[in-house]
C-alpha cells in the first residue's frame, strides 16, 4: 500500500515454523511471532547480533519504482529463498 505522501507499508503474515513462539496473549487469539530464532549469540558468527549490524534475516520487504517514482511496496513470505523469490 502507498498512501498520497508517497509512504508505503509491506505486510508479510509470517509466524515462522509453524504457530510461532506458541504463545498466545491472553484473551487475544493469536500467538506472537519468533522471528528471531535465526540470530545467534554465537560472537564471530555471520547471524550474531551485534551493535550496528544486520543479521541474515527471511522478511525482507521490497520496493519497486518507476523511474524515481515509488510505484509498489512488496513481500514474499518464502523463508531461505525470499532473496531470490524478489529476484524472480
């Protein structure tokens, strides 16, 4: 979605394996997601978390332009293959 002042937003619906954290808030009726489960703690590892860097991560949105125009924001829900899944 872009609104009128060019913002856009990208929705992924991902819980990632399975019902996510499985947990459920109370009185809420969904269960949290655990998208973190990726990063490591491991200190060296290319997926650590440290201050100022990226881990590898599988939500990654997209924006498409025409010329200098935002034209579309976008998702693919693909896990390890989401890079591509953009490419293609």
């Amino acid at each position: 979605a872009v609104d009128g002042q060019g913002n856009a937003c990208s929705f992924i619906n991902s819980n990632f394996m399975g019902f996510g954290s499985g947990l459920v808030p109370r009185g809420c009726g969904f269960s949290l997601q655990n998208r973190g489960a990726n990063f490591l703690l491991t200190e060296g590892h290319p997926n650590s978390v440290e201050p100022g860097k990226r881990p590898y991560h599988t939500i990654i949105p997209g924006m498409a332009t025409v010329g200098r125009e935002l034209f579309a924001s976008f998702g693919v829900m693909g896990g390890f293959m989401q890079p591509q899944g953009h490419v293609q």
